[in-house]
C-alpha cells in the first residue's frame, strides 16, 4: 500500500504541474514544473514520506525500461535521421560543449560563494 500511496503522490504533483502550465501558459513541461514542487514541498518537510521513498527507489531500479521508447522512436525515425545527421550532429555537439562551459562557470562561481565564507570563518577564529 505504501508504493500505490507513493506513485499516486508524485502523479499528483506531476498533475498540478501540468494544470499549473497550461493555465498560466508558462514555457517549461508541466512534470518538471511539478518535479520542483515536489522538492520545495520535500525541502519544508526536511524529509521524505516512506511511501515516496518506497515508490521513487522502485521506479528508479527499473529506469533502463524507461529508454526502450526512445529506442523504439530512434528506428521508427531512422530513415528522417539519416537525412538530417548534419543538423543533429552539430545540436548534439553544440549542445555538450554550452553545458559543459555553463557548468564550469557555475561551478567557479558556487565555489568562491561558498569559500569565502569559510575564509572569513577560519580569519575570525584567530
């Protein structure tokens, strides 16, 4: 029972995401608008309910089933690949090197954030 209370919960967030998009019209997919209600829900809390405990560790255990309808789209669509191999090529490469300077960058910045309160925490001790 604690898996179907656990499954039914993150439905539910994933539901209020999605109503949440289309009523106000905002431009990101409403499971992931519910995927972060859930965190700040999750962040108040402090802590995880057991059934959404139960239920995310099931479904992550089986995440591998989940790629089997890409596959699938990946051969249904082969033959449109093949013809813009150009273009997806150039996305896929495009796309790898902004996030990996973006995540460079984020990562320098949260690093001096977070070191100079330490500095400042280790020069007062003295």
């Amino acid at each position: 029972m604690q898996f179907l209370n656990g499954i039914t919960l993150l439905l539910v967030y994933q539901l209020i995401g999605e109503i949440t998009v289309r009523l106000l019209g905002v431009p990101i997919p409403g499971p992931v608008l519910g995927m972060v209600m859930l965190f700040v829900t999750l962040m108040i809390r402090g802590k995880a309910p057991e059934s959404v405990d139960q239920a995310s560790t099931a479904l992550l255990s089986h995440l591998s089933l989940l790629f089997v309808p890409a596959g699938v789209g990946m051969m249904a669509h082969f033959g449109r690949i093949a013809d813009e191999w150009v273009p997806i090529t150039l996305a896929l490469l495009l796309s790898t090197v902004i996030t990996m300077v973006a995540t460079a960058l984020i990562m320098q910045v949260t690093t001096r954030w977070f070191a100079k309160p330490l500095a400042e925490k280790e020069g007062g001790d003295e």
